[in-house]
C-alpha cells in the first residue's frame, strides 16, 4: 500500500467514527475495492491519463451510487487530486484499518480447492484457538499450483502445509545428501 492511500483510508475512518457510520462505509469500502479488483477495464479506467477527471468521477458515481455520502466525497476528493488510480488501495486500506480498530483477525487460508462449509468452520475453529480471538474473519484463496494440502496467513504468521511445499523441502534433503 502506498503511503498516500494509507493516509486517505485514515481520513476516511476519521470522518466515519465522527459521523458513528464507520461500520456503513466498511461495508462501501469492501464493495469497491471487489468491484475494483473484479474489473480490469474499470482498474485501466482509473489508472488512464486519456480519459478526463470528469468522466472518470461520472463513471464512479455510476458505479457506487448506492453508497455512503463520505464514499461519495471521497471519489470526488481523489477525482479533484488526480489520484483515482489509487481508489482501490485506499478501499483496502480502510478495510484493513477498520479490521485493526475493531480487533478484527483477518486469517487467509490458499487451498488447491476452494473450502467446503464443513471444513471451512473446523478452520475457523482452529484459527480462533490459535489466536485467542473471536473476531475472525476467513478469506479463501484457491491456487492449484500448492497441489494439496493448505497455506495459512494470520497476520504476520504463516504456516504452509502444501504438498508444492513438502515436495520443495524433499528435493532440497536430497540435493544435500548427494
């Protein structure tokens, strides 16, 4: 994340707890930073030097007219910077501030396949007993490339029990041992 988004998701989270809609504009900031991640015309649009500032604010409203009044000033703030191509960043970091504030655990969990319900809860479990917290949220990535098994990042703690990994630690013994 640029410094820049850090400081425009700080202001943001500022002028949400001032108005008590922090939770309201949470939920705005997660819609636009998937919609903005989903979209890779809408991530040209923004980060284009071609299309001028007005179009670019018309086309957000458009987009995010079911949103919050601050998320409104701040689309037309980054519009009148000529920082739109940073909206998506500033969306995440506002996500993550807010997670922060709100004692929020965010564990993401890669698999090869996505979870299944079952499973995604006994992970829950066990990510709620390794961290001491109740306030755990779950984000599952799938990436074949791990092959089996699982990746688990809470915070600055990872622990990867994939098989792509177990393969790697298997070929580096028995490139020692020759």
């Amino acid at each position: 994340m640029s410094r820049a988004a850090i400081r425009y998701a700080k202001a943001i989270l500022q002028k949400a707890n001032e108005n008590n809609t922090e939770a309201v504009v949470f939920g705005d900031m997660q819609s636009v930073y998937n919609t903005i991640e989903g979209s890779r015309e809408l991530q040209t649009v923004l980060q284009s030097p071609v299309i001028k500032a007005n179009d670019k604010k018309e086309a957000l409203l458009k987009i995010f007219n079911g949103q919050s009044e601050i998320t409104h000033s701040l689309i037309n703030i980054l519009v009148d910077n000529k920082r739109t191509s940073l909206l998506g960043n500033v969306a995440k970091s506002y996500v993550d501030l807010y997670n922060d504030e709100q004692g929020v655990k965010v564990a993401t969990v890669i698999t090869a396949v996505p979870l299944s319900s079952e499973l995604e809860s006994k992970v829950m479990a066990k990510i709620k007993e390794l961290t001491g917290s109740e306030k755990v949220t779950l984000k599952n990535e799938v990436d074949p490339a791990i092959i089996g098994g699982f990746i688990l990042r809470v915070g600055d703690i990872q622990y990867n029990a994939s098989i792509a990994n177990q393969f790697g630690n298997l070929k580096r013994e028995f490139s020692k041992s020759i």
